[in-house]
C-alpha cells in the first residue's frame, strides 16, 4: 500500500493474521474478496487501508525516528514482537 510515497508494509504473522504496519490485522477470503476483521464484523481491504494507511505511516515514521532504524529493522522488530508473542 502507498501512501505519500511511503509503503505501507504487510506481513504474513501466521494463518489469517497479518502485520499491516504495526497493527496486528485478521484477514481471510470471503466470496472470492479479501476481507479484514474489523470489531465484529469485516471490511474491504480497500476501505481498511483507505481509513489506516495514514496513521500507519506516521506510526512507522514515528518508530523509526525514535529507533534510529531503516523501515526494515521497526518491521523486523515488529515481527518478532508478535510471532514470539504466540508462544508465551
């Protein structure tokens, strides 16, 4: 996803689960349409970006100015927060 010239990154966590910027985000095929999990229902993922792709931008730019690290050291940071999250 881009937004202001900067990528939003997505990464696959595990089955179904996906790190989309620094938010954790369920997703799943649902009548042949990709489709988020949003509270108790679900949303496009053309609606879902249009709403948080902003924010995740600022959020990573944020990170990165703090961390002093490229977009690739915040996300691998990230990644291991929520993969080695599932086994404590």
């Amino acid at each position: 996803m881009l937004v202001n010239d900067v990528r939003v990154p997505i990464h696959r966590i595990k089955e179904k689960q996906y790190l989309f910027g620094t938010k954790k985000i369920s997703a799943q095929i649902i009548n042949k349409k990709l489709m988020i999990r949003v509270g108790g229902g679900f949303m496009s993922i053309s609606e879902f970006c249009q709403l948080n792709a902003d924010k995740e931008v600022e959020k990573l730019k944020t990170l990165m100015a703090r961390d002093k690290k490229k977009i690739e050291g915040v996300i691998a940071d990230m990644l291991t927060k929520y993969k080695s999250a599932r086994f404590q």
